[in-house]
C-alpha cells in the first residue's frame, strides 16, 4: 500500500500535510486534486508526495480524485511549500495560488434517511419535520434543515436523529460556480415566411439577416443596421427571424485588431542588454538563479528587450511569464505582447471574469501560450516549459501580496527560476533600493539603459523644475498653483499642448478642521482623518469607506466656521476650472474610474485630445505614454515624504521619476514643475535630475546607518481585536515570548520594536497593534513561535504604516 502526503483544505492544516492511505484502483500522483476524509467533513486538497510509510499510524483512505491529470507540477509543489515554509502561511494557502480558478468550492453537508422503513408517524414533531423532508428527496441538504428548525435547534436534532440511527449525514462538494459563455444570435427563422408589410426598419434588418449565411451575433447586426432590439423583437413575433445563445470562448485579448508587429533593431545599449540575457537562455550549469537587473529610464527600451528575450527563449523551446503592475495592465500593454505573439500570449488578471480566468488556465495548461502576461498571481499560471520570467516595474509595492499568504512576486519567481532553470529579468526605471544593492553586489547581473531611445536615442529626458512653496507663500502667493506652475499650464494650454497634473491623493480635501477649536473630523471606526468628496459633499473614511454628510457646524464647539484643509483630486479640478477657464479637463483617479471601461475612456478622451488638462493621481504616473504631453506638474511632492515608514523617500522619488517619465516623450520635449514645502531632501533633488545614482547612494548609507533593509531582514507582527487593551497586553506578551525564545536558541542580532499601535490603529472597527522584528533569518526564529487567532505575520514587508 502506498501513502498520500495531502494538503488539506481546512484552517486546522496549518503549515502541514496529511498522511492518506491510497486505495488500490485509484492512480494516485504527486500534484492531484483529491478528495479526503477530514473529522466529520469531506473536503479538498492536492497530494504533495507519494510514501511507502505514512507519517502516522492511523491513516483513512483518499476518497476520489477531482482530477484525472495532476494540476501542480512538481516545481509548483515545491514552490508551494518554500512560500508556505518562507512566509509561514498555511500550506494550503500556498497551494491554493496554482489551482484553476474557482477551483476551491464549498462543502456541502447532507441527511438521508438511514433506512428506508423508518415509522415517521411515531416521531416526535421536530424529527417528523426533520425526516419528512429527508425521505421526500430522499435526502436533503442541511441548510433546508436549519431554514426550517431554526439553526441551533436544527443542529441538535440532526445531532439526536444520527445517534438514533435514524438519519445518515453525508458530504459532498459545491457545483462549479463557472458557466461556459454565450453570446445572443439572430439568424433567419423562416426564408418562405411572408414578409409583406414589413414596417422599413424591419425590412432592413429582415434583408441585411436573409443575405447572411447563418445566424449572426446581435451586437454586430444592430451595429450595422442600426436597428433596435424592439424592432427585432417585432421580426420574431411574427415568427421571420429567431434568436439564439451560442457559446463563446472567452477570449480577454481580442486579436482582431491587431497588427502583427516585428523585432525593432536594437540600439547599441539595448544590444548589450539583450546579449547578456539570450547567453544565459541556453541554460545554467549549476542551479542557482540566474537573475538580471534591467535598469533603465522611462523610454529607454526596456519592452523591446522583454520581446525579445522571450522569442528567444521560444526558440529554444521554453516559454515566458510576464509580470506587470495589476494598475499598468491595460489594454496597450497588453496589445504589445500580443502584437508580437498573435494568438500566443495568454492574460491572467483579477478583472477579468471568473469565466476568463478559467479559460485562459485551461489554454495555459495546455502549452498553447507562448507567453503569459498578468499581475502578481500570473507566477502561479501552469506554464509549461518554463524559460524565462520578466518583471517589469519590479519595485512596485503590488509585488507583494498583502493578504495571506504574504508573499512578494519577485522572491517567489527567483525561487521558481531556481527550481525550473528559468532566467529572470528584472526591470525598473528606479529599482528597490534592495534590488540594486544586490545588483552591486553581484548577486543579481546589472544591466543598464541609460538612454531613451523615443524620440530617437539620447534624447534628453525632461527638464526638472522644483519649486519652494515657501518662497510663494512669502510673495504672497497662496493659490495652488506656484507662479512658474500657472505660467505654464497658460502657455501649454495655448500652444495646443497636453498637461498633466499629478497630486497623490485623492478625495476632494484632506480634512475638516473647526477653525475656532481645532477640532478634526475623523473616522469614528478607523480614527484616520475623513476626506471631503465635493462632488457627492460627503466624508469619506479612506480605510473602511465609512460616509457621513458635511456637518453644518463642528460637532465639539457647534462653531459653523469649518476650514477645508489641503487638497485632493476633485478639490485640484474645480482650482484648475477657475485658474485655466479655457482649458477643457478630465480627472482620472480610483473615484472617477471604475472597471475597465471607463479607465479606458477616460484615457482615450485624452489622447484624442479632447482636454487639455489630464488630472491624476498615481493611476496617471504608471505606463502612460502620449507624446503630446509636455509639461507635467506634480502639486504637492510632499504628501509621501512625511510618512513615517523609512521608505518614505524611496516612495517620493520612484513617484516622482515615473511621473517625470510621462513628459516629453514626444517630438516637443518636455517639462516637469515639482512643487514642495521641502526642496532640499534627497530624494527631491535626485529626482529633479533624474539622478537614480546619487538618490541610491544617499538612501543606502541611510539604510546601513539606521540598520534597515537591505542590511537587516524585517517581520510585521500584528495583532487585531475589538479591545485596544487586549491588543496591547496580547503584543506585549508576545514581545516577551521573542525575546525568551531568542535567548534560549542563543539567537542573536534581533531587535524587536514596539509594541506599538499600528499606523492605522483602527480598522472596521478593530485595534490593531503590532511588533516590528528587525534582524537575520526571522523565518527560523518565528517558526518556532505559535501564534493564536487574531495574530498576522507578515515576513518581509513592504509598508510599516498599513
Ligand atoms: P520602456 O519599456 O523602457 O519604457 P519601451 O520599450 O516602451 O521603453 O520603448 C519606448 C518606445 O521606443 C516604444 O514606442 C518602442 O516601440 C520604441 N523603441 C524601443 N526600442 C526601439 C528601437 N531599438 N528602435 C526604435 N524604437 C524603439
Ligand atoms: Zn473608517
């Protein structure tokens, strides 16, 4: 008898699998979707290794496989298990990152009757109810039970009537949720039908159908005739024409429209780049990650050089993974990739439907991809033959994910690389400081870009302007918009040029304050000052998304003198209507795009230059590329760079430099205003001059100094509860445990800071408090450590201040 090691779909699994006995008959292998036995449920999980020996005495035997093929490779197995060892997060969670979408379904309960000549009369009235409807279907889900008994009492009963042996419980999986596709048809009913006395429209519509060989979608027939679905409707009442649903395969990219494009030959920096990785494509030697830096500026070719590192590696028989941005997946992007694959590159990516997702999957799985392109969980994506893995924008924050399990993409797709020989490319314009250091230090194979090569190459790359807020407030000045700001927004405008104005906030105000007593509107939940939203006049909480109306007067005085303080979005569009009376604007933020529509739209509207003004928040720094765009102003530099997390100034100026990245890129060059009350931090004055080097150099000796990443490792532990006090005693404890464990495993170099209230102190309703671990090897430490409900460990984190 053989043994099945399984990762259980239950909370109680942890970080462990369970032994399984195989049944003879049933073809079991490593990566298979089985079903199992668990306590008193019936429920999910995927066999991660095969044992002539169980790691218990006891075994119970696998049930029934979901799947005749094994759904995780054996690399994805082990990828599975160095996420949940590495993050310390239940294995499952892990697992569950490779399967199908939608693959994870309910259990469902279920009573029978446990013999059919069950006397109900003689029952009382509870069980008669209880067995009546059990024999009438001859079984019955529980929920119906409990719709009917109430839950408590229903759980008793069923409890009762099994020891009885009256009724049987039984389990068994939820239906998948996912319906295949379709699209309505309309097609001719009748060719003989009299079609006298059609009113002109239907006669169109009637005509344009009979020329058509088969039925055709809708869409497309009132696309092209113009006519109603009343008008249609009327045709099939009178029995001329029918409508069908056909199914459809969901298809995220739409290829129609696009024209195959070729390799652009290479510009002499590109060239090098592109050397470098296509010699580490024919394989490695030994099995350590082979893992490139592609550092360059916005412009500068990076894209071309993923293209055609990945038709290199296709050439050699292995296939890609792209990363990008969830936020930077747009259509474009897209479109390039699939420009230059046509009808190769798979999408995998939270907007798209369930449906989508899953078709893409099965694509995937069966190596019809040549290239898969999505955010973060696209790593997970079964891609056969794995040869190369780009990430592009590799220090973005959206890397890592903030939910369990909390892993970063770009250390999961090293240790995937590791595992299939894949070579890794990363890519930035301004790379995480702790990506550089490792380029530096040789771990990682620095490539450099430091040339745009649009509009041709060496092209300049825009010229910075920083202004002293202060110095405006001095003269005088206190709008907005600096002097040199407006002066040039006029002559942009004037000139037929595009501007761009980028404020890293949205809502319409910061906050209220009660002009006579100081006293701040906040979230009563998350205690985080509530953002004024002009167009709707509502407080908005920007963590728990609490609304309250304006009050007419402060709430602590009842003075009716409330001052809107800084500026959001909305609050910026109706200063530049009142500033710039003839430019034509549009605001493109999370507030005014929603889906994938209207993100597109708005975008659209603005490249067809139908505004002079385009008004953003981060959404307008990432991957946006229109040439007529040449003054871009940043109004306030400083609302990142006051934050109290040690990568304050590494967020500023990334922020910045992409932002600057989006002027003049086009023929007519271009201008970045920056506006700030703090003109001389470093991380201001390197991105005024586009200087990733000397921002690197000033931020790393700050990193050393203060003992912070790269130099140190990082763990989050936070604790949540409805008690602020139970959240201090629980972490306090808890910083009490570490330092007892440290001292008897002899562990040394660890210091643990706080505890203290977490940046946000209170979410939905609930304290947070949390530890900040600082030191070497943190996983082996915390391994050790077990930690209760309501207690969240996040290995490397990204932000301080969630
Ligand atoms: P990045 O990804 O670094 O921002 P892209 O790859 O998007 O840069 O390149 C910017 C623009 O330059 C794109 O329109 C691209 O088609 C064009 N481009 C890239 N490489 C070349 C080249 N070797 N010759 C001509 N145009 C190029
Ligand atoms: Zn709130």
């Amino acid at each position: 008898m053989k043994y099945a090691e399984v990762s259980v779909n239950s909370p109680v699994a942890q970080r462990r699998t369970f032994s399984y006995a195989i049944p003879t008959g049933l073809d079991i292998r490593p990566g298979q979707a089985v079903l199992v036995p668990f306590g008193e449920k019936v429920l999910q999980g995927v066999v991660l290794e095969i044992n002539p020996v169980p790691a218990v005495e006891d075994t119970r035997e696998i049930l029934d496989v979901l799947e005749p093929q094994p759904i995780l490779s054996p690399n994805q197995i082990q990828l599975a298990r160095w996420i949940s060892d590495y993050y310390l997060a239940p294995l499952f969670s892990a697992v569950a990152l490779m399967l199908p979408p939608a693959f994870e379904r309910k259990g469902l309960a279920f009573i029978s009757p446990a013999a059919p000549d069950i006397d109900i009369d003689s029952l009382d009235d509870e069980l008669k109810k209880v067995m009546t409807l059990a024999v009438g279907k001859g079984r019955v889900e529980l929920k119906q039970v409990e719709k009917a008994l109430g839950k408590k009492k229903a759980a008793a009963v069923v409890l009762q009537m099994v020891r009885q042996g009256l009724i049987k419980r039984s389990y068994e999986l939820a239906q998948v949720r996912i319906k295949p596709k379709t699209e309505l048809y309309i097609g001719v009913k009748d060719e003989t039908a009299d079609d006298s006395k059609l009113s002109p429209k239907q006669a169109v519509l009637y005509n344009f159908l009979k020329g058509k060989t088969g039925p055709v979608p809708w869409s497309a027939a009132r696309q092209e005739t113009g006519c109603s679905k009343s008008i249609a409707n009327a045709l099939e009442q009178r029995g001329l024409v029918k409508f069908e649903k056909v199914e459809v395969r969901r298809q995220p990219v739409s290829y129609e429209n696009i024209t195959p494009s070729t390799p652009l030959k290479l510009a002499a920096d590109q060239q090098t780049a592109f050397n470098a990785i296509k010699s580490e494509l024919v394989g490695g030697e030994d099995m350590s990650a082979r893992v490139f830096l592609l550092h360059g500026v916005t412009g500068s070719g990076k894209t071309e050089i993923y293209l055609q590192s990945l038709a290199e590696a296709l050439k050699k028989g292995k296939k890609g993974i792209v990363l990008v941005p969830e936020i930077s997946l747009t259509p474009q992007t897209i479109e390039r990739f699939a420009s230059r694959f046509p009808g190769r590159v798979g999408v995998l990516h939270s907007r798209l439907s369930t449906g989508e997702q899953f078709d893409e999957w099965r694509r995937i799985k069966n190596g019809e991809c040549d290239v898969v392109i999505g955010s973060r969980s696209a790593l997970f994506a079964p891609q056969p033959d794995l040869g190369l893995i780009i990430i592009d924008e590799e220090h973005e924050w959206t890397y890592k994910q903030d939910n369990v399990p909390h892993y970063h993409a770009r250390d999961a797709a090293i240790k995937l690389a590791e595992l299939t020989d894949a070579v890794v490319v990363l890519g930035s314009a301004t790379p995480d400081v702790e990506t550089y250091y490792k380029a530096e230090n040789g771990e990682y194979k620095l490539l450099e870009l430091p040339q745009r090569v649009v509009p041709s190459v060496g092209v300049a790359m825009p010229q910075v302007e920083v202004v002293d807020m202060r110095e405006e407030l001095k003269a005088g000045n206190r709008n907005i918009f600096s002097r040199s700001l407006s002066e040039s927004v006029n002559r942009a405008v004037t000139a037929d040029e595009q501007v761009i104005l980028f404020l890293n906030r949205r809502g319409g105000s910061y906050y209220i304050q009660c002009r006579r007593c100081g006293f701040v509107l906040r979230c009563r939940r998350c205690d985080v000052p509530l953002a004024h939203h002009i167009s709707e006049n509502v407080l908005t909480c920007h963590q728990c998304n609490y609304r309250t109306p304006v009050p007419e007067a402060c709430p602590n005085c009842g003075n009716r003198q409330l001052k809107f303080l800084g500026a959001g979005t909305q609050k910026l569009e109706q200063e530049v209507k009142y500033t710039f009376p003839r430019a034509r604007q549009l605001r493109w933020d999370s507030d005014s795009a929603t889906g994938r529509t209207s993100n597109e739209d708005i975008l659209r509207k603005f490249r067809r230059k139908q505004a002079e003004i385009l008004i953003g928040t981060q959404m307008v720094a990432k991957g946006l590329d229109i040439p007529s765009v040449t003054l871009v102003g940043v109004v306030n530099a400083d609302t990142s760079l006051n934050l109290p997390d040690f990568r304050a100034g590494e967020r500023t100026f990334q922020l910045l430099s992409q932002v600057a990245g989006r002027a003049g890129r086009g023929e007519a060059g271009g201008k970045v205003i920056v506006q700030t009350f703090s003109p001389q931090h470093y991380a201001i004055k390197a991105a005024a001059k586009h200087d990733y080097a000397s921002f690197y150099q000033q931020e790393i000796e700050y990193r050393k100094q203060l003992h912070n990443p790269p130099f140190t490792q990082l763990a989050r532990l936070s604790f949540v509860h409805t008690n602020d006090a139970v959240c201090q005693r629980k972490t306090e404890e808890m910083k009490r445990t570490l330092i007892e464990e440290t001292r008897t495993g002899g562990i040394g170099g660890i210091s643990i800071i706080g505890p203290a209230p977490a940046f946000i102190h209170r979410l939905r309703g609930r304290y947070r408090w949390q530890l900040i671990l600082r030191g070497q090897n943190l996983t082996a430490l915390l391994s050790q450590v077990t930690f209760g409900q309501g207690w969240a460990v996040d290995i490397d984190p990204v932000s301080l201040i969630q």
